[in-house]
C-alpha cells in the first residue's frame, strides 16, 4: 500500500525512529506490504524557492519511506524517486 501524507494515515516525517519502527512492525504483522508515501511534493514549480522547499521535504519521506521498509515515494504530477 502507499500512505497519503498530510492526510489521517499519520505516517509523516515527524515520527520519531521508535514510532517509525512501529508503524514498519504494523505493516510486517498485518501482512500488508507497505510501498512508500504519496507526497504533494512538486518541482515543476517556477518559483526556485518552492522547488528547494519541495525537495527539502522530499528527502524527508525518502527517509521516512526507508526507515519503514518502502520503496519509493510518489510526487506530483505523477513521478516516483526511488
């Protein structure tokens, strides 16, 4: 599955490692495959300063997606960074 960021799914940057090795625990005991997250992060954006501040929070769910045991994170429109 892809968790939604910056949505109820909870599963964003600001978990701390002990919360983050949960949430992989979760995943590993359900059965369910964790693939990454879904971000809104874009960098097609024609201001410089959105894109350095998309890029920034990208690196934050690669991360995050790392620590959980994904495989990549979506951005927008439509593109994954593995």
């Amino acid at each position: 599955v892809e968790c939604r960021t910056t949505h109820k799914h909870g599963v964003e940057p600001g978990l701390s490692s002990e919360q983050r090795k949960d949430v992989k625990k979760s995943f590993a005991d359900s059965g369910v495959v964790f693939w990454g997250c879904g971000t809104a992060c874009e960098f097609h954006a024609a201001d410089p300063a959105v894109v350095k501040k998309n890029v920034e929070e990208c690196k934050a769910f690669i991360a995050l997606t790392r620590d959980i045991g994904g495989k990549g994170v979506k951005v927008r429109p439509n593109g994954v960074v593995k």
